[in-house]
C-alpha cells in the first residue's frame, strides 16, 4: 500500500470514529454519572438496593452510569459500620462520594475459612443474608472468608444478572468449606 493510499485510509477511518463516537457523546446527557472514593475501597455499593461492585473499581477511571435523580447509596464492608446516603445526581454531570466507613470491634474465634467459586469476581457474596464482598475476595488457596464456626447459609448473587447459588454450610474451626 502507497503511503498516500495509506494517509487517505487512515483518514477515513478517523473521520468515520470522530463521527460514531459524537453519537455517543450525544447520548451522555442524559446520563448523570457517580465516583466513588470510599476508604476502604473493598467495600460493596449498592445503588438503589441493588450491588454494582466495589467502591475501588470506580475511583480514577471508571464511574457508575446512573439516570439523573436522586439515589440511595450504601456502602457495605462486614469489618466496617454500614453507610447508607442519598445522592442527588445531575444530568451530564459527574459526581464523587467520598467517605470513610468507621471499623468495627474484631470477631472472636476460634475460626474456620470460607472460600468461594464464581465465575464473575464482582459476584456479590451474601453469609445469613449479609453482603461480606465479592467472590474475587475469597476464590483461592490463599484468600478465603474467617468465620466463627458454626452453620451458615452462603449465597453468591451475579453481579450482571443469572442465577444465584445458595448453600448451607457447616464452617469448623481449622477447616476449609468451598461453595461453588
């Protein structure tokens, strides 16, 4: 291909993305958008009861999608006070939540590991119907959940819709449990 052939192509390509990705930019107004600088960025959010992952993903250079309005935010993290706020989003417009959720005292043992299989990593971890993180948190040898043992009902949720599992598991001390 001749260089000038070349130019031309490259030229017509950049004309034909400056003109599709105009037709997005179209559509952003319509759109209010959130960040998130929460500490610790583990944390789940939940937006309007529903969880759309962990605050860390939405720091820097993503951010929730939302439509214009007013929101409720909570912010989950078993080891912290749970915060739930309102939001009031503008159209077009991005804008950051930041906070800082407060620790709780430490649990007692003696403790058993819980580990979790999902296919998605920001698949919502529910213990006794409590949100305690995403999958990607406790899915291998190294990483797992401490419980106090005892009996508990586990249930992953896809955060992008599908079914969920739901299991009863028996956690003892020492020992590791794999719900997958």
């Amino acid at each position: 291909m001749s260089i000038k052939r070349w130019a031309e192509s490259s030229a017509l390509w950049a004309a034909i993305l400056l003109c599709a990705s105009s037709g997005l930019v179209a559509q952003s107004p319509d759109s209010a958008y959130l960040k998130t600088k929460v500490n610790p960025g583990r944390a789940g959010v939940f937006v309007d009861g529903k969880y759309v992952g962990p605050a860390a993903n939405f720091r820097i250079a993503r951010k929730y999608m939302l439509p214009p309005g007013r929101h409720e935010i909570r912010l989950v993290e078993p080891r912290y006070e749970e915060v739930v706020t309102t939001v009031e989003l503008t159209a077009g417009k991005t804008s950051t939540l930041s906070q800082t959720l407060k620790p709780l005292p430490p649990a007692k043992g003696p403790f058993g590991t819980l580990q979790t299989k999902s296919a998605n990593k920001f698949d919502a971890v529910y213990i006794n119907d409590k949100f305690y993180g995403h999958a990607g948190e406790f899915n291998n040898s190294s990483q797992g959940l401490l419980l106090p043992a005892g009996e508990y009902t586990v249930r992953i949720e896809p955060v992008a819709g599908g079914s969920k599992i739901v299991k009863k598991v028996q956690v003892e001390a020492g020992k590791t449990v794999v719900v997958e």
